[in-house]
C-alpha cells in the first residue's frame, strides 16, 4: 500500500520542481485630474472689518498656496512616473 501511495505522490512532487517563478510588474494607477488640477485661490478682499476674519482669510489663503504646491509635486511626480514608463527596460 505504501508503494502504490509513493507512486501517485512522486509525480506530483517531481512537477513541484519544475515551477518556474515569473514577476510581472504591476500597472501604475494614474493620479486622478481633480486631484492634480489647481485650487483657485479667492483674492483678500478690502477692508476687512473685523479682525477675526482677516485672521481666518489669511490662514485659508495660506492653506490654499500649501495645497497648490501639493497638487504640483504631484504633478512632478506623476509625469517622471510616465517618464519612467516610457524607457524600454
């Protein structure tokens, strides 16, 4: 009996061996346009009467200019990402 189990289970070990392990690269998932596109930036309008809100428009104007030179390192890196992927490797 134990003959005949090692002659089922000796093909299928010896098929084990001859796997061969293939990488294939995964696709790059682009960053989305609204992601990337600009955040208007609203002007500061004059005067303001109240010191609260300058304060608070100041802060967003300044939030608003951080997220603009977010979406354009996004964009630096999304275009040598493609820059990358057109090379022949």
């Amino acid at each position: 009996m134990r003959a005949l189990t090692s002659l089922f289970l000796l093909p299928l070990l010896t098929a084990c061996g001859n796997t061969k392990t293939v990488y294939v690269p995964a696709p790059v998932v682009p960053i989305s346009a609204d992601l990337t596109a600009d955040t208007p930036m609203p002007g500061m309008a004059v005067p303001f009467t109240w010191q609260t809100s300058l304060e608070l428009n100041a802060q967003l104007y300044t939030a608003l200019g951080q997220c603009n030179l977010d979406k354009a390192a996004i964009r630096k890196i999304e275009s040598s990402r493609q820059g990358k992927n057109a090379q022949p490797q």
